[in-house]
C-alpha cells in the first residue's frame, strides 16, 4: 500500500539534498546507514522511509508503507 507524499518545494529540495549525500557517503566508503533494509527519515512532521538501491546507486524513496 502506498500513500502520496506531502511535503512543501523547500520540504523536497531538503530532502533531495540529504539523499544525495547519504549516497555519496556510501559509494565513497562503502557504508549503508542500514544494509537491505528501509531507513525512516524524520522531516518535520513527516517520516519517509529511504532504502539504498544498488543498481541506481543511490538512497531513494521507498513508495511501500508497511512490510
């Protein structure tokens, strides 16, 4: 199941800036903050969940709320 984001212009751009450095973190020393598992992230008032994706090598947003 999956519910929308909503979060405001500033709320993304903050967010886009910390998984862009979560991700240069980890292909620099090789270090996931959680290996093959989801990571909440707090924003405000809003909790995302965040997991590394190998193949983008990247954090990204992960869109399933639950297991």
């Amino acid at each position: 199941m999956s519910a929308p984001l909503n979060l405001t212009a500033e709320q993304l751009r903050k967010l886009g800036t910390v998984l862009d450095e979560l991700s240069e973190i980890t292909k620099t020393h090789g270090v996931t903050l959680t290996s093959n598992a989801r990571l909440e992230l707090g924003l405000d008032d809003n909790v995302l969940t965040v997991s590394w994706d190998s193949d983008a090598e990247a954090y990204v947003i992960d869109d399933r709320n639950g297991d």
